[in-house]
C-alpha cells in the first residue's frame, strides 16, 4: 500500500466507532418500531402495506356494487354485453419482499350464472373484463373451472366453484407462481411471468352474484401457515444437499469464538471436535490470519466479561493498563459508548441522582460533537420513566446493549494489533462476513427478478428453527 493510499484512509479509531455508532443508530430506530425486538438486523427491512380492502375509487362503472364494508362485491342487474363485467381490484398491490402472498373470496350467491372470478391484474388493468382476458393478468373462474393468463381462451385447470365454496388466490416468490385454492386445497399453480407488482382482483359477471373478499383479517379457510411451512422446507432440502466439508463449517464457527474473545467455549469446542473434526488449515483471508483472530483473546474475554457484568468503572481501568492508547482520546467514540453504559447501568441499579451527576460531568462533552446528540437523550430519557425498562427507550436496559458496546471494545482491541493490514475486518468474524455476503447475493437476485421475493433474514431463520 502506498503512503498516499494509506493517509486517505480513516484511522481505524474513527472507522470502528462510526460503526458501532451507525449500529446503535440503527438498533434505536428499529426497537422503537418494534419493542419486542431483542437485535436489531443492519438489514432490517420495512414491512410493507398489505391489501385491505376493496378499491372504490376506480371502478367498473355501474355493473357491481361493493359494500359498505369494502370487502364484498355484488352484480345487482342483467349483463348485456361480455364487457359488462363488474370488477374490483384491492386498494393496493400484493407485497412482493416475502415467500407467500394470500387473499380468499367466499361466494355467497353464485347468481344466475356463477361468473365469478378471482386472480392478479396489474394497475393498467381494464375495469371492465375478466381477470385473465387482458395481457398481465391471471384469472381461476367458477363458470367453468378454467384458467386465464392474458387472453380469451382458457386452459383446463380445476373444478368449477358456486355458492358456498371458498376460492383463494395466491403468489409464491420463491417458485415464481401463481396458486389457487378451493375450499382449503390447492387446486393449481401457473409460472408468473409478470415482473411488476400484481393487484388481487375479484370478478362478477351475472345478475345476483356476491362474494366477500378475506385479505387476511379473519383466519383463512386454506392453511397458509401449513403451505409456508412446506415450501420452506422444500427449500431446506435443497440446501441441506450442499455438501461443506467439516473442517470448513468448524473453522467458520472456531473464528468467531476467537473473534469475540469466547477463550473459554473456544477450549471446550477445540475439545469437542478432537474425535471428529480433521486438522483445520485455513487460508489467510485477506491478510486476517487465525494468529490476527487469537490476538489479545484473554485480555478480550476479560473486557467482555467486566462489560457484560456491569463493570463500566473497572473496563476504563483495564483499557487504560492494557491499551492506552484506545481511551487517550475522552471525546472518542468508544469513550462516548462507555460513558453511556455507564450512566444506562446506574440507572438499571436505581442511582438516580448519581446518573444525574455523572451524565451532567460526561455528556457535556460531546454535546457539540456530531453524531452523539440523539443517543445522550436516549440515555438521559431513562429518567423520565417510573419503569424505563417498559418505555421506548427500554431496549438502552437490554443485553444486547452490554454486547454492543462489547463487540465496540473488543474491535478496538484487535486494531491494536500491529500485524493488522485492514481495521474492517476488527468489527466482523468471518461467520458474519458470510452471512453478510450471503444476504447481499439474496438482495441481488431479489433485484434481478423485479424486487420480487423475500431477503435473507437469520433472525427468521433462527426463530424457525425453534422447537416449542
């Protein structure tokens, strides 16, 4: 690396601290949204607005009528011409950032002539014909069980449907296709070859026919949950046969022990695998080696456990003996994150005037400084509270915070190393940098098939995993 390469560079203080700066920015906002979150993901996405009602806006003229409700459709009169079709799209289009989208009709007057149906039309779709007889659109009709895809002549697909039954549509992103349902079975899928987002529609097209439309309020009559649960684990066989060597798997999850400093479960998992696991040999990744990984490890440990255990006092007297020069600087961002975990953990002890005192003497400092301001009110907010671990900031009193500013401390440690030729790789074991590669390549594809289908979430994954 040349000089000039070298001076554009962040130091690696300002480098670490932006991050786990970034990361507590991130993990505030994502918690205020959803408390009963324990971690917040740097790739926490939004949820997106699902279909609720029916669209009253546009319309399909005077051939239908939708409820007061919005959620039911009805074809008071006489159709005269094929045109004349009552049609109503949902007031938005499916989310597309998931598995599975699902909506149901239960018909309740299948009319003179039980022209009814349901399907996906795109939002230049004509209110005035079927589902399925325009280009774009898909259409399962009860008349005579047949299926539209964009033109008038349809393919033998499943049994007709009348008063009484329950019709459902639905999407599968992983698959890329449409599905139906009656009466709580599949009746069918179709490839969806529309990349654009899709708006569930219903169709009625004889005199008296009614149906209800079910987006998800009340339970549906098919069993979602169940078909999510089967398509996922068609999935898991797929994955479950990629072969990884073991001595690979094992010197992924031995790193990310020697990572955070985890000296202890390190000796019982290197014990562990003796019997079972061949000699690791593992290449240097980008000048990381595992003599870079080992660096420090038992000074690690004790700063993590001194952190984790509330120690804040006694953290600053370890990092001043051991490595000076990380808290030279008491206006740097680790000493900003131990001075907030200092206040957070007289607070969590009920010291109130003390944590008063001490934010008073330790905040002050970095009041000008950008980037702080909105964290110390969140510090400070807690003594608003009767009980703050149940306010909006309550997430401050979580462990998850002890390991932030942990992981924080610990990153500072390793970029002490002398050998270290890159600070980037002090914040993340090599077990995250591939979950990390592993959720870009899912948010690539997804954006390769229109934004279609769902990112890679470990936080899902994890939760699926567990057994009641």
């Amino acid at each position: 690396m040349s000089e000039a390469t070298s001076q554009s560079q962040p130091p690696a203080k300002d480098l670490i601290g932006s991050y786990f700066l970034d990361l507590w920015c991130h993990t505030s906002k994502t918690l205020a949204v959803k408390p009963e979150t324990k971690y917040a993901s740097e790739f926490e996405e939004e949820e997106e607005e699902s279909p609720t009602e029916l669209d009253t806006v546009n319309s399909s003229g005077g051939f239908s009528v939708v409820g007061p409700d919005k959620l039911s459709l009805l074809y008071p009169s006489v159709n005269l011409h094929g045109h004349d079709v009552g049609v109503a799209q949902a007031n938005r289009a499916a989310p597309m950032k998931r598995l599975l989208y699902y909506f149901e009709i239960h018909v309740k007057n299948a009319g003179s002539k039980g022209q009814i149906a349901i399907g996906f039309t795109t939002s230049a779709f004509r209110l005035r014909r079927q589902p399925g007889w325009e280009a774009n659109s898909y259409g399962y009709h009860g008349d005579d069980g047949m299926l539209y895809r964009g033109h008038g002549k349809g393919d033998t697909f499943g049994p007709t449907y009348t008063t009484g039954d329950t019709v459902g549509g639905g999407i599968n992103y992983a698959t890329q296709e449409f599905f139906f349902t009656k009466n709580g079975v599949v009746v069918g899928s179709v490839y969806k070859d529309v990349k654009g987002p899709v708006i569930p529609t219903v169709a009625v097209h004889s005199q008296n026919e009614e149906v209800t439309v079910n987006f998800g309020k009340d339970p549906f009559v098919f069993d979602l949950k169940a078909y999510e649960a089967e398509q996922r684990a068609k999935q898991q066989i797929k994955i479950d046969n990629i072969t990884i060597p073991q001595d690979a798997s094992y010197g992924i999850v031995r790193s990310y022990l020697q990572h955070y400093g985890y000296e202890e479960t390190l000796k019982l998992f290197d014990i562990a695998g003796q019997s079972t696991v061949p000699p690791i040999s593992l290449v240097p990744e980008y000048g990381f080696s595992e003599e870079d990984s080992m660096y420090a490890l038992n000074q690690r440990r004790t700063l993590r456990q001194l952190i984790k255990s509330g120690k804040i006092d006694e953290t600053f007297s370890t990092l001043r003996k051991w490595y000076p020069q990380t808290v030279e600087d008491d206006t740097s961002t680790i000493c900003f994150l131990l001075h907030c975990q200092k206040f957070i953990e007289l607070v969590r002890d009920g010291k109130l005037e003390e944590a008063i005192m001490y934010g008073r003497s330790e905040f002050e400092k970095f009041k000008k400084l950008s980037g702080f301001d909105d964290l110390v009110k969140d510090c400070a907010a807690l003594l608003a509270y009767e009980q703050p671990s149940k306010s909006s900031v309550g997430y401050l009193l979580q462990e998850s915070q002890r390991e932030l500013v942990a992981d924080a401390v610990n990153a500072m440690v390793l970029s002490t190393n002398p050998k270290l030729k890159d600070a980037s790789l002090c914040m993340h074991s090599c077990l995250e940098r591939l979950i990390r590669q592993v959720t870009a390549c899912f948010l690539e594809k997804r954006s390769l098939n229109g934004d279609q289908g769902e990112a890679f979430q470990l936080s899902r994954i994890l939760k699926s995993g567990k057994k009641g």
